[in-house]
C-alpha cells in the first residue's frame, strides 16, 4: 500500500473517530493460549505502537483472547496494518470478523469513518497490481459488514488502466470459484456482472496492453464475466 497525503488523513480520521474507546482494563486469555506477561504488555502498549507481532497473535487467538468489547479500541491499528500491508498472511475479514457482531451498534460517526476508510483502501488497491491486499479477499471483507457494494464495484471503472482492470479479473475468478458473497452482496454482484461494464473494462485493458499474456489473462475473465448467470 502506498502511503500518500489523502490516506494518511484517512487514517487519522479512523484513529480519531474511536479515541473514546480505552482498552479493557479487564481483558483477558487463556493462559495456555496467550502468555499473561505477552498479555500484560499488550494491554499497556500504546495503540499506535502495537507491533505486528502483539496484532497477529491476538487475530491468532480469536475466540480465546478478548471478549470483544476491546475491537473498538483496537479497530484502527488493526486496520491500518491491514492496509499498508504490515500483516499480509490473513485476509481483511480476520478483522471484519471480529467487527460483525457489534458493527450497527456503532454511532454513525464511527461506521461512517470505517466506510471512509475501506473505499479509500479499495481505491487505493486498484491503483496498483499487485497490491498489498487481494481485491476479492477486501471485497468479501466489506460484503460481510453488509455495506453497500455499489461504490466498490463503480471504482473499476472510475480507475481505467490496467491494474484496475486485472484486479476485476481476481474479482471475477473469486466470483466464480470461491463461494457466494451475503445475500445482499450476491446480488449486488450478479446485477453488476450482468451490465456491460464489467465487460467493457476487461476488454478495454485487454486491447491496451502490451503484455500478451495480462492481455490473456484479461480476455479469458472478459469471457467469464459475459459467461457470468444473469
């Protein structure tokens, strides 16, 4: 993930939005899980500076470090090393996971500044290929939140080239082979496959490039999108 000016503001923004949440003072592991002095040291380390290590191993422990009432203090962290790329081996729904059960109890404030965060992190994505998060592995993310997919699937075309493009064409093989999104979300999808401009991008790229195989690569999903059930 590149850093620039408008992301980092995003970024703040998240931080700010959840200042109000303190660390539980009475979160806790299992001890044969967690070490009590990792756990220790966690509960005492300033939110900006908890390492990828104290992250992972607390996404490592779920259902046995925490009781949930400590994801809003940790949200930012969590998904800012998500989106600059700090943590790379789990997928962004290790965090929406944990997000989901308490996600519309949150104020608007709150929820708008997770919002503003995943489409700028989405947006950010499609500019580059490959990028520090699989755009399908974001998409499921923010599908199980039940946020509407429209903007997501607007960017494709929003952001021309070819980067943007075969991302669409991961989109496009999850689609197909890793199961169905939320109900909501399925159809979302299946209506926007159904249009032309899923089409029209892949092939527009696929024109334009000067790589014969991406070019492949970006013919054969344009014949899987227009293969897609309508």
């Amino acid at each position: 993930m590149r850093n620039d000016v408008e992301f980092d503001l995003l970024v703040d923004a998240l931080y700010a939005a959840f200042a109000d949440h303190p660390m539980p003072a009475d979160m806790e592991a299992c001890p044969h899980c967690v070490e009590p002095a990792d756990l220790a040291l966690f509960a005492r380390t300033p939110l900006r500076e908890l390492t990828i290590d104290q992250l992972e191993a607390y996404l490592a422990n779920e259902g046995t470090w925490g009781d949930g009432t400590e994801v809003p203090h940790l949200l930012p962290r969590l998904l800012e090393a998500f989106a600059r790329g700090e943590i790379s081996y789990l997928p962004p729904e290790a965090v929406t996971a944990r997000m989901r059960d308490q996600w519309h109890g949150w104020s608007a404030d709150e929820r708008a500044a997770v919002e503003r965060f995943l489409l700028g992190w989405w947006h950010r994505t499609l500019l580059e290929f490959p990028s520090t998060t699989s755009a399908w592995d974001l998409l499921e993310a923010v599908a199980g939140l039940e946020i509407d997919l429209g903007p997501y699937l607007a960017e494709f075309a929003a952001v021309p080239g070819e980067h943007s493009a075969r991302h669409l064409a991961t989109v496009v093989q999850g689609w197909s082979h890793q199961g169905p999104l939320p109900d909501g979300a399925q159809e979302s999808m299946r209506r926007w496959l159904a249009g032309a401009t899923p089409t029209d991008v892949l092939w527009t790229a696929a024109i334009n490039s000067t790589n014969p195989q991406v070019a492949d690569e970006l013919a054969d999903a344009a014949d899987a999108t227009a293969r897609s059930p309508r």
